[in-house]
C-alpha cells in the first residue's frame, strides 16, 4: 500500500514533466499530420492575426506613452464607478481592451496592479471583462474573411460588446466589501506606466515609436506562438482519436439539442484556440446559420484555453487572482451566444437562415 500511495505521489510531483514528454512523443509519433496543422497555423496567425491586431498593438502603445489614462479618469470616473465599481482611470482597460482585442485588457490591468493606478479587487474587476476579441477580429477576419459577411461580423461585435457589459456589470459586486485602499500615484501627470520615461514629444517621437513597435511584435509573436502551439495539440488529438472519442460521447447531448453533431469537433477546438475553432465552425455548411453564429458568438466571448494561458502567463506577475477572469469568460460567452440568439430573433436583417 505505501509503494503505491508513494507511486501515486511520484507520478503527481513529476505530472508536467510526464505530460511535456508525452507531448514530445507525440510531435515525433504524428509528425506527418503535425507538419500540415503547424503550417495551416502559422498560416492562419500570419493572414488573419497580424493584419486585424497588430496595428492596433502599436497604436495602444504609443497612447500609453500619453496622459490618456489620467484623461478617461477624469471625465469617465462618474460612469465608470456606478456601472462597474471601478475607477475612471479603469475606462482606458476597458475602451483599449474592446479596440485591440486579446490580450491587451489583461496586459493593462496588470500594469495598472504592478503600478498601483487601481486596488487589487478594482483590477481583477478589469480582468473579468475589459480583455476581449478586438472589432478588427471579429468584423475583418470573422466576419469578411470566414463568414465572407460584414453584417455577421457587426452582429458578433455588438453581441460581444454587451456580453462585455454586461459581465461587467455582475462584476461589480466582485469583493464588494473590499476595503483596501486605492493608492494612486501622487504625480497624476506621470501614468506611463511601461516605462519610466516622459511622455511622447516630438524630441523623444522616434525612440517611442521604435519601442512600441518592439514591444508590439514581442506581443504579437507570443500570440503567434500559443496559435502554433495548439494547432499542433489539436492535430494530434484529431490523429490520435482523441478528440473523434469526445465528439462520439457528446453527440447524444447534441441530438437531444437538435444540434447536428458536426459543430462537435469546432466547438472543442475552439474551446482550446478559438481562431482555429472558429474556422471551423464557419466552414460548416448548415441551413439554420444562426446555430452558427450563435457558437461563434460564444467562443468570442469565453476566448479559450489559449488566450486564458496567454493572460495567466500575465496576471502571474502580480498579485491578481485568475479567478474572475475564467468566471467572467465564461459568462461573457454565455451573454454573447444569448444576445446572438435574441438580435437574431428580433431584426429580420440578422437572419442569414437558408
């Protein structure tokens, strides 16, 4: 009985180190399917990624070398704090993180942690729903290039964008009763807070710019990595049968439904990384679309694992709890795919039904 409680705990202490083998094993065992999924994924990051997030990367950048932020707090803190519980110095997280997309939401909160621009649960509030699918996304790549249709790309935005509210606004009585006390730095006009630099002037224009646009790639190639990483795992759970005996074991779910089964694989790779899930999706020739749009719309709103390692690989810098962000997630698709639904229901040029 000890040698095996004892096995039982070897095998605990050493569970990634088996696991990252194991992944190892499998790029060798199924390199000739592997090889294609890394090729379609770098093709998929290069095409669609880079275009829609790059150039909003670089432009939040160069803001976040201004007194943007000490701008929103002024003028926004009397919306800010009724609707959300959080202070106005929170709106540019949450206007930064609806333009550019995933995962500038969570690098802002994060930054604005590490600086003490906001409290501990006022961050982790911005966590739950400022770190979102940026317009350029969901309407560019989304909707023109996989649904080949701007109107299903506005649909999924605005679905997006009050899913975004509204988990929000639930999260504001997030650790309501939380009594520490915000502590803002005492000089307002200094909230570049990436680095201890003044703020963007025509002197220092060049040497900013070059700095975004640095750490704009180094954002954009961690992207492109987790988007690499997974297109590899889900090729090798599609080689292995894997993922054919999770699809079989969730169809009579599906059935009862009345949801054809073959939206089964898309769901599950997207809930792993969501540009390659939603592809997925959006190639599945159906009748009634909106059972389409609707799983896109939540898959926008959750995000998936990929991008939810992305923030961790963030938030694991500070203090914050992951918690409310997943909480949130989840919420944000499940708001998402039900105001889909509705819009769809309610205006007859939201219906693509065949």
């Amino acid at each position: 009985m000890h040698s095996c409680n004892f096995f039982v705990f070897k095998i605990k202490r050493n569970f990634l180190a088996l696991l990252f083998l194991c992944f190892t094993a499998c790029l060798l065992i199924f390199s000739g399917s592997n090889l294609p999924a890394i090729k379609s994924g770098l093709k998929l990051w290069a095409n669609f990624v880079i275009p829609s997030l790059f150039p909003f990367f670089v432009a939040t950048e160069l803001l976040m070398h201004t007194n943007i932020i000490n701008i929103f707090g002024r003028v926004l803190n009397n919306y800010m704090k009724p609707l959300f519980n959080i202070s106005g110095e929170g709106a540019f997280a949450f206007i930064m993180g609806i333009i550019s997309g995933y995962p500038v939401g969570a690098k802002i909160a994060s930054k604005f942690r590490e600086n003490n621009i906001c409290s501990k649960a006022e961050c982790e509030r911005l966590l739950s729903f400022t770190n979102n699918s940026g317009p350029l996304f969901i309407i560019g790549t989304v909707g023109i290039l996989m649904y080949q249709n701007t109107t299903i790309g506005i649909l999924l935005f605005i679905t997006h964008l009050l899913g975004c509210l509204s988990v929000g606004f639930v999260f504001r009585f997030w650790k309501k009763n939380d009594n520490s006390k915000k502590i803002l730095k005492n000089n307002r006009n200094n909230y570049n807070y990436l680095s201890n630099k003044s703020n963007a002037s025509f002197a220092n224009l060049g040497e900013i710019l070059a700095e975004s646009i640095t750490n704009s790639i180094s954002t954009i190639l961690l992207i492109g990595g987790f988007v690499v990483i997974f297109s590899s795992i889900i090729s090798i759970l599609k080689a292995s049968g894997l993922l054919n005996i999770l699809c079989t074991s969730i169809t009579p779910i599906f059935n009862i439904l009345h949801i054809d089964p073959s939206f089964i694989s898309g769901i599950l790779t997207g809930l792993l990384e969501i540009t390659n899930g939603i592809q997925a999706i959006s190639s599945i020739a159906c009748k009634n679309l909106s059972i389409n749009l609707v799983i896109t719309a939540f898959l926008l709103g959750f995000g998936g694992i990929s991008v939810f390692l992305q923030v961790f690989s963030i938030t694991s810098k500070t203090d914050l709890s992951i918690k409310p962000y997943i909480y949130g997630k989840l919420l944000h698709g499940l708001f998402a795919g039900i105001y889909t639904f509705l819009l769809i229901q309610i205006f007859p040029f939201f219906n693509f039904n065949l």
